[in-house]
C-alpha cells in the first residue's frame, strides 16, 4: 500500500504539576521498507481490535482536522505542517484535561484498495530485553502494538466523496475510560454516527428474516449463514462496513439482489454501508431441525427468553409466536 506521508512526535504528560512536553521530529519520515512494514502491523492490530465506534465529523465547518485536512488535500498544507499543529492540539489537551500519558504520536497518510486514508494513533511503548554480541541481556524499548489502546482511521476518500456518510471515521474504544475516549473524539472534532453493536444486530435480524421467509432448507441456512458472517468479518479486518449490494452478491449468486431487495422492500433502516461488530456477529448462531413435517429454526440469542428448552422433557416452549403463524392457528381453531 503506497504511504503518502508519515510523521512521529513524542509526549509526555507527567501526574505532576509540570506541563506536557511535546518533542518534534525533525522531518517526516522516508525509509518506505521499514515505513511500509509498521504500516502492515499497524493495520493488523488495528483491524484486530474488536470494539471500535464509527464516526464523522460533527461540524466540517468548524472543525480544526476537518479544515486542515481540506487544507492538506487541496495542497495548500503540507503533511508535516498538519502533524505539528495536531501534535500541539494534544499537547494542549494534555493539559487541559489533566491527562497523563507518555507516547509517540504517529501519522500516516496511505492509499489503499481503492481510497486514501489518514491513521492517527499513540503508539506504547514497553521495557524489555536484548542480547547483545557478548551474550549480555541489555535493557532495551520497543513499540507493542497490540497494546494500541488510542487511534483512529479516517477514509478521506469516503468523506470527500460521500457527504451523507457518518461512518467515514472509525475509533478504538481507549482503556483510559470515558475521558481519554471522550478527548480523543473532541481532538478529532467527530460524533458517533453508528452503533456498529445495534446496525448489526439489525444486519442479522434482516438476515433470518430473509431466510424464514425463503424457507431455506437447514444445510442452505448454515452455508448462507457462514457466507455473511466470513465476508463480514474480511470487511472489518480491512477496516470497511459491510456493502449490502456486494453482501447480497455473495450470498445468492444466482439472484444477486434478493437480500438487497429484501432489505429495502421490509424498510429495516439500513444504510447501503453497514458497520458491523464482530464481537456481535462471532455470537451469532441459529438452532434450526426438521422432522416429520415439523421445522423449526431461531437465533441462539433467543433461548432462554423467547425459547426455553426442557431436555427432561424433550419439549421447547415458544413465547411470543410470530403473528403470521398465530392467525393461522387461529382460523384452524
């Protein structure tokens, strides 16, 4: 993946009296071999993350990062430039908001598939040990960046090219709790605009709508169930939401628009790019079985509330029957 830019700055913000302290790299950063090995391991541990919110930004009129980088796009700013007023910004809110952290902020502008994007994040540091050539441990520090706590990506391309979008940013949930999280999104000048836990939710609820009303055999739900779920989850590891026309491709090639049309037909809210969860979707699962002229199939979520099961007495009791099978009951009756 071409980089574009790259810049680390360095600070610190003691538990004292004292003010945070902001070292400035020089120039930005140009060994493209070892710029393009972090950038790989950023986006590993970044994409690995399983709590991330999505965002946009809340006012691009007023919004510092949103003008500057209209700014750097236009080419009426340089990189460098854009990294040390960011760096400060922070500095100040350091200060601000009584924040203590001591870490290297670090910058990259890259294009990627087939859009350009900007990584902000803190990059921890660790002690540990090395062995040097006469066999001495030695102190030594080293980025771990599976401890990445702090970040954000922004798809540029996206928020250029699709105004309405709220999802263009997308943020690790900080460890610090509330007032890191709280003063990063501010230092952003972004607003959640998705709740990625509930857009997939409503994601997987369209889907088993859509399988009830097809009356899928048990083998095709599985293998439809395992498409949504792997292509969903490829999306998130490469930082995207889920394309709901891409999703209905993949999962009937031979009707590529049923889902999608099931979708738009039942109204359930969706965007035509869902965020999604995988903390969510690894929890999905449907219990289905047929027999004898009895089918049966629903969500494991349900078990316990809707459904319960009594494996003494070999029977499952149903609350809150759908309505179309009640009437039908009913003019049986």
């Amino acid at each position: 993946m071409p980089i574009h830019h790259c810049v680390i700055h360095f600070l610190e913000k003691k538990p004292n009296d004292s003010p945070a302290s902001l070292n400035l790299s020089a120039e930005p950063l140009n060994d493209q071999d070892k710029l393009e090995n972090l950038l790989a391991d950023l986006n590993h541990h970044y994409n690995s993350k399983p709590s991330k919110s999505w965002a946009f930004f809340n006012n691009s009129q007023s919004s510092g990062l949103a003008q500057q980088l209209e700014l750097l796009l236009t080419e009426q700013l340089d990189f460098y430039s854009l990294s040390e007023q960011l760096a400060k910004a922070w500095q100040k809110t350091l200060d601000e908001q009584q924040i203590f952290m001591r870490a290297h902020l670090c910058l990259v502008h890259y294009h990627q598939g087939a859009g350009d994007y900007l990584l902000i994040t803190f990059l921890p540091q660790t002690q540990g040990f090395s062995i040097n050539a006469a066999l001495e441990l030695t102190d030594v520090q080293h980025l771990d960046l599976s401890q990445m706590s702090l970040a954000a990506r922004i798809n540029l391309s996206e928020w250029r090219n699709n105004p309405k979008s709220k999802h263009y940013i997308s943020l690790l949930k900080a460890k610090g709790g509330k007032k890191v999280t709280e003063a990063f999104a501010e230092f952003i000048g972004c607003e959640e605009g998705a709740d990625a836990p509930s857009e997939t939710r409503t994601l997987l609820q369209a889907f088993s709508d859509y399988v009830d009303d097809n009356e899928l055999s048990e083998e095709h739900v599985k293998e439809k169930t395992n498409t949504l779920v792997r292509y969903a989850n490829q999306q998130s590891r490469q930082g995207d939401a889920v394309a709901l026309t891409e999703l209905s491709e993949v999962l009937d090639e031979e009707n590529p628009q049923a889902f999608y049309n099931h979708i738009r037909n039942k109204d359930y809210g969706l965007s035509p790019y869902v965020p999604t969860d995988r903390r969510t979707l690894s929890q999905f699962q449907r219990f289905s079985g047929r027999a004898e002229g009895l089918s049966i199939s629903f969500e494991a979520h349900l078990l316990g509330s809707k459904v319960e099961y009594d494996e003494a007495q070999d029977t499952l009791i149903i609350r809150n029957l759908p309505t179309q099978l009640k009437d039908q009951l009913k003019r049986q009756n």
